[in-house]
C-alpha cells in the first residue's frame, strides 16, 4: 500500500480518530500491509507474538480452547483493533485469533510502537489513551457477556 | 411527590376464541404460534405492532403475549413463546387445531408514524426480536415511507437466534442492515460473537434523522440508550418496549407499576423520556 493511502485508510480507522496528523504519519511509517485468508490462524494462544493489528476488513474471532472444543469469546471486524496487549511488554496472548473471513490488515511490531511511546511522550499518551478505550469497551463488553442477560428467568446466581 | 395518574375504568375486551393455524417451534424453549379466528365466531381484531394479547389457554390460564406478526396479512396474529412456566408450557405445545382464547389487543404500540421519512434502528436482544417483529414488517412492507433499516439482534448463542430464515431474508432487502450477534458461540458460527451493544461499532447513523426501536432485557436496553447517546440520537427518538410482570393487562392489579406507569395500560412501548428515571432503579 502507497504512504498516501496508508495515511487515508489509518485516518479512517475509528481507533486513531482525532489523532494529529504527524502521530498518523508517524504511525504510517510502522504499519504494513497483510491479508490473511479464510480460516487461517493469526496467532496462538500463549504466543509471544509481538504484532498489533488495525482491521481494514474482514472478521477475525477470538478464540479460547477447551478439552474437545473451541469456544468463541468475541469477534473483531473492519476497523477494530487485534492483538493490543502486544503494547505492553510480557505475556503472551490469551486468545487464539482466527480469520474468519478474508482479511487485511496494517500490522505494527509492538516493540517498535513501544519505543515511539517512549521517545515522543505525546505520541504515546495518545495511542496508549486509545488502547485504554478499546480495553474499557471490551471489559464492558465482557461483564455484559458474564450477566448471561438471556438466559430463562429463575436462573439464578449463586 | 407526582400524583399517580389513576385508571379509568374499562370493561376488558371480550375473549375471541382462536385457533392454532400453525406452530413452528424457534428455539429449544421457544415457539411461534399462528391463530386465527375460530369457526363462524368473531375475527381477530387488528392491531399495531407492539402491542399485546392475554392469550387463555382452557384450564391452564392466562398470560400477557407480544403480537410478532400478522399485521401486515391481516386476519392472523402470530405470537411467539418461550415456555417458563405452566401456562406458556401448555400453549407452546398446544396441537395444531386447538383453540386459545385471546383477549385484546392491549397497550401502546411502536412510533410507526413517527419514524416516517426517518431511518430507523431497531436493537433486540433475545426473545426481545418478538414485539418487534411486526414493526419490521410494517417498515418492509411500506418501504417507501421510511429511510435506512437497520436491525441489530443479540441472542445467546446461535442456537437460541429467533427467525433466521426470516433475518436472512430482511437482510437482502434494498436499504436494510441486519447484523446479528450471539454472546457465546462454537466453531461453526461464522458470525459475530459478542453483545449487541458491539454490533454499534459497525453501523452509521444520521442522528438527527433516526428513531430508535429497543426491546431486550433491560440491562441490555439501558447500554444500548448510552451507544445511541454516544452516536448523538436524542433521547426524544428512542422508544423502548417495557415488559414487566403484566398480569391483568388492564392497570387494574397494579403488578406492572412502574413509578407513575402500568406498563400493561401505558406501555408497553414507551418514550425513552418516561423511562429514563426509572430503568436504573431497583425497585420502582
């Protein structure tokens, strides 16, 4: 993908909206253009990979297994955010992540996204105020889920 | 202290006796039944979507059930069940030919009129796709009259997705977006997994120009009003559908009170400006 329309598509992506244009260039010149196909695996769970990706389109599921079966805990579509915990130094993932449709992607090595944080403090309270967000939507989004809000009335917690 | 409007005196409905024209059977617990009217004996009256029935199973009893289609053919109700208890247990499984008694139709009914010229968002969650059914079908059916459709649904896991074949079909249509999720899901869904309110994130809204059509558990509704907020819809355009304890259908009983509202007689679709007090609270 040519800088210019990396630099389109970055500003079209709701995760960096608001971002000032020379956060976005800086970012624009740490991104790479990937496409995964159907059914492939992103990465593992326990990984030590270190990559974080912007969703250009395409639907990826997080997954968790269990003896005998995989569980999906979320899916991830066209604009989203994947692999987030790559900005913070340490574990590996928790989920598996699977394509589950064709999709693209501008991937950044954690490491490198990192190390701007540190050299440009601005830069890094931006993005790390950004990822903030997406792990507060998604805690929200998984209490959400733990209230199992369907289930038949009379199921009762403990 | 605000006065607590009382109930004016109204002689019910008389029963019409129905009978079972068809019944398909949605979920494991969940079914939707047909009626129409028995025999010679009166027709089913017309209703607007939204509103209820008291549907009498014989010497079972009684319960308050969404009118979920039928408008639009006229002449049939279908109403969709979840069996969880006694009586929606032996209506559920009632044979097809078997007669029901159905008293209404009760309450408010979806801003149908309103939402013309508008586009329109309507978010269930669970069995909550059923009182809604009926206005997605009016919508569909006067196409014209309306904007953009989207219909966002949340269900459980995939095995507990109300009308599939139905949302399938709504989604091929000319200016309407379905996107369903499910909170849990197996590898052979190829869906979304997560709650409705994530489903937000991949629609866009003209604020200014949408009405809102909510109806799921209340939880679900209360996150739903904030995503709509976030997007800027003003609270005067989302209208939520309240389902508490109704037993009478009448605001007689008061077990549907509601601060100053019987949801059975003023509800049970309501402005979100009436609900808004009380949908956090604990015990109103």
């Amino acid at each position: 993908m040519e800088t210019k329309a990396l630099i389109e598509a970055l500003r079209g992506s709701q995760f960096l909206e608001g971002l000032k244009q020379n956060h976005i260039q800086k970012i624009a010149e740490m991104a790479m253009e990937v496409q995964f196909s159907r059914d492939q695996i992103i990465f593992r769970e326990g990984d030590e990979c270190g990559l974080f990706y912007l969703l250009l389109s395409g639907k990826v599921a997080l997954e968790i297994s269990a003896p005998g079966r995989i569980v999906r805990v979320q899916t991830v579509g066209e604009g989203d955010e994947l692999g987030w915990s790559s900005l913070l130094a340490g574990d590996g993932k928790q989920f598996q992540a699977r394509s589950l449709e064709p999709v693209r992607a501008l991937v950044f090595d954690g490491t490198r996204l990192r190390q701007a944080c540190e050299e440009d403090p601005a830069f890094g309270y931006n993005l790390m105020l950004r990822i903030v967000k997406v792990v507060s939507r998604r805690l929200q989004a998984t209490r959400l889920q733990l209230l199992d809000l369907y289930a038949p009335r009379g199921v009762k917690l403990v | 202290m605000s006065a607590i409007p009382v109930a004016a005196p109204a002689l019910p409905p008389q029963m019409i006796a129905a009978r079972v024209a068809g019944i398909a059977q949605e979920t494991s617990d969940t079914y939707t039944l047909t009626l129409e009217a028995a025999g010679e004996g009166p027709a089913l009256p017309a209703f607007q979507p939204g509103q209820f029935s008291m549907l009498y199973v014989c010497g079972v009893g009684e319960m308050p059930i969404s009118i979920s289609g039928g408008s639009v053919e006229g002449g049939r109700h279908v109403y969709t069940v979840r069996s969880v208890g006694k009586a929606t247990h032996a209506l559920v499984h009632s044979a097809k030919g078997a007669m029901v008694g159905v008293r209404g139709p009760f309450g408010t009914a979806w801003p149908l009129e309103e939402a013309r010229g508008k586009d329109v968002i309507v978010a269930a969650g669970g069995i909550g796709l059923a009182p809604l059914r009926g206005a997605i079908e009016q919508i569909l059916h006067n196409r014209s009259d309306y904007g953009h459709l989207v219909v966002l649904y949340g269900a459980r896991s995939p095995r507990d997705l109300l009308y599939r074949k139905q949302l399938a079909e709504w989604g091929r249509k000319k200016k309407v977006e379905v996107l369903v999720t499910v909170d849990y899901a197996g590898e052979k869904w190829r869906g979304n997994v997560g709650v409705v309110t994530t489903l937000f994130r991949y629609v866009r809204l003209n604020p200014e120009g949408t009405v809102a059509m909510i109806c799921g558990p209340e939880i679900m509704m209360r996150y739903v009003v904030r995503e709509l907020a976030r997007r800027a819809v003003p609270d005067e355009a989302i209208y939520l559908s309240m389902e508490r304890n109704m037993k009478c259908a009448l605001g007689f009983c008061g077990h549907c009170q509601l601060g100053p509202y019987f949801v059975c007689k003023d509800g049970p679709v309501f402005p979100y400006t009436a609900m808004r007090p009380w949908l956090d609270k604990h015990e109103a």
